[in-house]
C-alpha cells in the first residue's frame, strides 16, 4: 500500500491540527516538480491539504501530457506514435512470421542457423548485418 499522495492527520490524537502530505521525490535533480510537490509537506489544515494535493494531481496530468507530446516526434521507433508499440503491428507481425516459416523451410533442409540467417537476411532485405553474432528472436523460434 501505497503511503503517497494522501492526507493524513499529523497527530492523530487531534484532527484539527496540522495535516502531512508524503509526495514522492524525483531520482533526479533535474526534474519539473516544484519544491512544494517534493517529500514530506505539512499543512496547516485540511484544506489547505487538500488544495495542495488538487494541485499536484494536475500537475501530474500537465506533465504526463508534455511527456506525450515529447514522444510523438520519437524516430527510435519508427511507426510509434508515442507508447504504441511497433511490435504489435500487424504489417510488422507478417512479416515475423513469414521469416520464422521460411527459416524453418531451409532448417528441415539442413542449412545450419548462421547460413540460415544470412539467406533470410538477403531474401527480405533486411537492414542487420549478416555478419552478426547475436541470434534475432525469429531465429530462436525454428526449433
């Protein structure tokens, strides 16, 4: 359970005094969170309390809305338009599973993986270097 962003009583013998929010603190220090936001915050009631974490909450969306928009100009993924992953595509999902059938075509013919990979590198055009000696996924699966 969770201990962040609830208001809680400072002394629990008396709920009309100060009130304690317990946000949490960035790992970083450079970070778009105020102060105000940060750590352990004592208030005087509870409104206050409440106001301050009213706040916070939209700040969360403000941010939470800038990160996305940060993503939708992403070029690491080419096709993700800001956490939709490529791999589910379906174009993207085809063309796995042509590999993986053609892969296991020339492994019942005997080819051995690394020959195996070379040929399915050149017959679909793929931008990996043949040379490599890390195992795609689509290789591992022909067994």
């Amino acid at each position: 359970m969770s201990n962040h962003n609830k208001i809680r009583p400072v002394d629990k013998n008396n709920l009309n005094g100060k009130y304690k929010i317990l946000f949490s603190t960035p790992q970083t220090k450079n970070s778009n969170i105020p102060m105000e936001f940060r750590g352990l915050q004592i208030f005087n009631n509870k409104s206050l309390a409440e106001v301050a974490l009213k706040k916070r909450k939209q700040l969360t969306k403000v941010l939470e809305e800038k990160r996305a928009k940060a993503m939708l100009g992403n070029k690491r993924l080419i096709g993700n338009p800001g956490g939709n992953f490529i791999q589910y595509n379906s174009e993207v999902q085809k063309l796995k599973n042509a590999k993986i059938k053609r892969a296991k075509e020339l492994y019942n013919q005997g080819y051995q993986k690394s020959e195996i990979m070379r040929m399915i590198i050149e017959e679909f055009k793929l931008e990996r270097d043949p040379n490599s000696r890390s195992w795609p996924n689509w290789l591992s699966e022909i067994e």
